[in-house]
C-alpha cells in the first residue's frame, strides 16, 4: 500500500470488577478493499493492530474509569473495527458483551491521510 492514514481511538472503561490479569487489547481492523492489506496480512484478510493498554488491566480498580488512546497506522480506506481482551499467554478471550460476545463490533470507519494536526477520533465506552 501507498501511504499510511492514521486514526485513533479513545476509550473510557469503567470497571465492574478487578481484574487479576494483565489483557491484551484484542482490535481487529478489516478492510473493504484486501488490496490495502500488507502482503504479510493477505491470507488474514484483517491488520492485526493488537496491544497492551498504557496502564495494565491487572491495575485497574474496581469501579475506577480509566482512559486508554490508542493510535495507529493503515493503509487509507474503509475499515471495520472489531474490539476486546485477551490474555497474551493464553488463548482465553474476556467476555465483553452481554451475549457472551468476545469481541464488540465497533463499526465501520473512513482512515484517510491528513494534516499531522488532524485525526479521526473513534470513541467507544464498553462496560466491563
């Protein structure tokens, strides 16, 4: 692919309950067009854009709200958006919807190239 858009996501989370594992942010982004794909991410058919949060989910205290930004960087063009946890030893994916979900769908987005100055913002506050 040619140049890269940049995008970031802001969440809020507002925790239920202590978590005593350090997870992994599980966030899937699928293109429209697979031509925007890196050739390594092909046979995936998604970019894996997988990563910790700033501060360590095995930190956060039971009925805190925590901000967690992510930034990133994919080829321009239209992407949906998948989100949830995991642990990065294991294979176990946390539970983030009430229909026993792994993954919330966060929606499908626009990534283009912009002023350094300029970003699309996405903001999504799941419950845990």
């Amino acid at each position: 692919p040619g140049g890269q858009g940049v995008f970031r996501i802001t969440w809020w989370f507002q925790v239920k309950s202590r978590m005593r594992v350090g997870y992994k942010i599980f966030l899937p982004a699928y293109p429209e067009d697979l031509a925007a794909l890196p050739e390594n991410r092909a046979k995936h058919k998604f970019v894996n854009l997988d990563h910790f949060p700033e501060t360590a989910t095995s930190t956060w205290e039971s009925g805190a709200i925590v901000r967690h930004v992510f930034s990133g960087r994919v080829a321009p063009g239209a992407y949906r958006f998948l989100f949830g946890f995991f642990e990065s030893e294991g294979s176990g994916r946390l539970v983030v919807k009430t229909d026993r979900s792994p993954a919330v769908e966060m929606g499908r987005f626009n990534v283009t190239t912009l002023a350094p100055e300029s970003r699309l913002s996405i903001t999504s506050r799941p419950r845990l």
